[in-house]
C-alpha cells in the first residue's frame, strides 16, 4: 500500500514537472559546442586555387566549332530505271543540312592571341591550310559574357596539336581576359600542384585540380612526331582541349590536349584520372612560326613535299635494329641509317652513301657498309623526326652540318639544302 501511495506522488512530481517546462517562458535549449575555425576561412592551399582561379579564369575561353555540309536523304525512287527517274522533279530528293559541332578550350596569350589545340579546329579547316572551309565558325567565348565572337585561325602546328586563333574583331576582347604567363615546362617536377581551367562537356569555366604524375610521357602527335608530354591526375574531360594546365604560381604548365578514357554512365568517354598536356616548351617553340601564318612543322611540310627543301635521303633510326644485330654489324648507339640516297640531290652531291651490302644475321637482312647520321647542326640525332624538325623553316640554299659515321670512322659534311623528289618511304624521307 505504502508502495504503491509513493509511486503515486513519483508520478504526480513528474508530471508537473514537464507541465511546467510547457507552460513556463524560457530560453530555447543551445547544443554545446567545441569552438572551430570559422566555415569561412580557406586553407593556404585552397586560398591559393581560389586566387588563380580568379586571376587567370577570365583568360579561359570555351571555343565553339560548326561545319555545315549536306546529305541526300534516302532515294524513294532507288533502283528504277533511270528514264523513269528522269519523270520526277529533283524535289523530291531534297538536301537536308548536316552540322558537325565541336568544341574545347582555349586561353589568351597576346593581344588579340589565343590558343587552342589543332584537333579542336581542325575539322573547320581546309586539309592542307587554315583557311576555314565552306560553311564553318569558330566562335569563342569568354566568362560571364554572353555573345559568341567570330575567331579565325592565323597559324598552327600539327606536330605539336596547337592552333593561333584571333578574334575577327580584336576590339572584342574583355579587358580582364590577360595574356597567361609561360612557364619553363623543363623545370616541372613530378608531385607539384597543377590546376586545369577548361570546359568539359560544355560545362564553361570548370576548375579540377591534381599534381603532376610524369613528365616525358612520349605520345605520337596528329604529326605522328613523339611529344614528350606532361602527365597529371587533375580531372580533363572532352572539352577540356586546349585548355592551361598551371602551376601554384598560375603559370602555363602545359595545353591539356588528350586522356586515357574511361566511360561514363552515358557511355561517353571520361576521366580516370590520366591526363596528358603538352609542355609549354613547345608552345614557345611553335608561337612564332605560328604567329607568322599558315601550317607550320613536320606534319605542314609533308603536305608540300614537291617543293620543300630537302637533303634527298632516306633513313631508319639504328635502334630499330636489334641489339644483337647492331653489336655484330658494330653500328654507334644512336643516329640515323642512310637507306638510299637520291639521284642528284644534296646527300650525292656532298658524298653521303646507303648501303654497301645487306648482312643476313639469324634469319633477318640489315643494311651495312653505309653512313649514319649522328648529329646535325650539333643536335644528336636518335629518330627521324629529329631530323625533320631541323628542316622546319629551311630554304633552298641553306647549309645544314652533318656528323656521319661510316665503318667506325666519323667526318663532317657540310649539305646544301635543295627541292628534290621525295623517297618512297614519306614518314622517313629528309
């Protein structure tokens, strides 16, 4: 009984207890805290993204490519004979427009100078210039401005996969879009910060981040020449082309340029996180050729080979021969193997031969008893392309040095560069 009388007053106590937090004013409970930095504040690294991002974005361009052409639909009358063909109108096989639209990145480099990959406006471009072709646009587009400007193309290289565009009105530019510093892309170190400013999948202005994985990735380019390429995990995605990769001090690293893709869950390609830009090196290397107009390389030069200077050989780098075949044969360890020597032209003229025999070691051939190139105007030689970008820019008259090795002796051979008939083998003809 006694029990049960005080469970009873237990009961009552409570209950006016919570009736009395009810009906009682007081203030709103406050959940106890441990005191933090304030949401707002940045990392010194993230402060350090937000203020590049903010300086050099406005120099990011997103560059919209269009090619018009035109398709036959499908002939209803297809397979009747043609007299009676003959009895319908031509309206009746209407041409329907076709658009090819591209697009990828772009950033600014000089007044009026922007720069962006070549396979980003090469489609819009005639096969062996870069004069647009009927019915094409190139339009850029800067942040936060709405308008599209109408862009040509002054000069590109192929080789490096890099076009010069400007805008047709130069008065156009915004005043905020400024030239990007270039950085020395040989001082790059694997693990520093990079930053890719671009726009994937047309998403403008988008911002990853990552470091640098390698350097010297080497990649054949659309000149089929070996770029030694910048590696990095910072996200780029298809529209990303063409777009900078900077350093922590929001200098031009690289041109983001290609990846190894994945697939996304539209079953378009994707990052998986190994990019590839191609250093600023080269885009030093190839802007003055390409601010004085036209194709410009190796890629260009093959485009013409009627009428480019030549020294008339043809070649095959010593390393493609193995190892044991070169020990036998007591070839050097680098340069380039004469494989035959034109009619007439400069390497006749200055003494250069091809081989002497063929040597059967195991059951293969080699060429022997012939010149090796191993350097030319004091550049070591190691592939044909080596050589072939010596020749960017020569005219008919100009010397070029060569160190040739023949049968373990080495002399030098000074060859006057001349227009001569391009050898079978185009890939390796000089």
């Amino acid at each position: 009984m006694l029990r049960n009388r005080s469970l009873s007053v237990l009961g009552t106590l409570l209950l006016l207890l919570a009736l009395t937090a009810i009906w009682l004013p007081g203030k709103p409970a406050v959940a106890q805290t441990s005191p933090t930095r304030e949401t707002s504040a940045l990392l010194q690294d993230e402060q350090n993204t937000v203020d590049i991002v903010t300086q050099w974005g406005p120099s990011v361009v997103a560059i919209n490519v269009e090619v018009r052409g035109s398709r036959v639909v499908q002939d209803p009358l297809q397979g009747l004979p043609q007299q009676f063909r003959q009895l319908f109108p031509q309206q009746l096989f209407p041409q329907e427009p076709q658009v090819q639209q591209s697009s990828g990145s772009g950033f600014v480099v000089g007044e009026n100078e922007i720069v962006t990959n070549y396979h980003v406006v090469e489609n819009a471009l005639a096969s062996n210039g870069v004069e647009k072709v009927e019915g094409a646009t190139i339009k850029v587009v800067f942040p936060d401005v709405d308008d599209e400007y109408d862009a040509e193309v002054v000069g590109a290289d192929p080789d490096y996969d890099l076009a010069l565009l400007r805008l047709v009105d130069g008065g156009k530019m915004p005043a905020a879009a400024r030239s990007l510093e270039l950085a020395d892309s040989t001082a790059v170190r694997v693990g520093q910060k990079v930053i890719a400013i671009g726009n994937p999948f047309g998403l403008q202005s988008s911002v990853s981040q990552g470091i640098v994985s390698a350097i010297g990735r080497e990649l054949p380019s659309i000149g089929q020449i070996e770029i030694p390429m910048v590696q990095t995990d910072a996200a780029i995605n298809p529209g990303n082309s063409g777009g900078p990769l900077l350093d922590s001090a929001g200098r031009l690293v690289g041109v983001n340029t290609m990846i190894v893709p994945g697939m996304t869950s539209s079953g378009s390609a994707g990052n998986i996180g190994i990019g590839f830009a191609v250093p600023s090196a080269l885009l030093i290397e190839a802007l003055p050729l390409m601010r004085a107009g036209g194709l410009v390389g190796v890629y260009a030069q093959n485009l013409d080979i009627v009428n480019r200077p030549r020294i008339g050989i043809e070649v095959g780098a010593v390393t493609a021969i193995p190892a044991e075949a070169r020990k036998v044969l007591r070839l050097p360890d680098h340069g380039l193997m004469v494989i035959n020597v034109a009619d007439g032209g400069p390497a006749e003229a200055a003494g250069i031969e091809g081989p002497a025999f063929q040597a059967t070691i195991g059951n293969s051939s080699y060429p022997a008893g012939g010149d090796v190139i191993l350097s030319a105007n004091g550049t070591r030689i190691e592939q044909p392309s080596d050589l072939q970008k010596l020749l960017i820019g020569a005219k008919a008259g100009d010397e070029m040095t060569l160190e040739v090795w023949r049968n373990g002796e080495t002399r030098t051979v000074d060859v006057t560069l001349q227009v001569v008939a391009q050898p079978q083998e185009e890939d390796s003809g000089n």
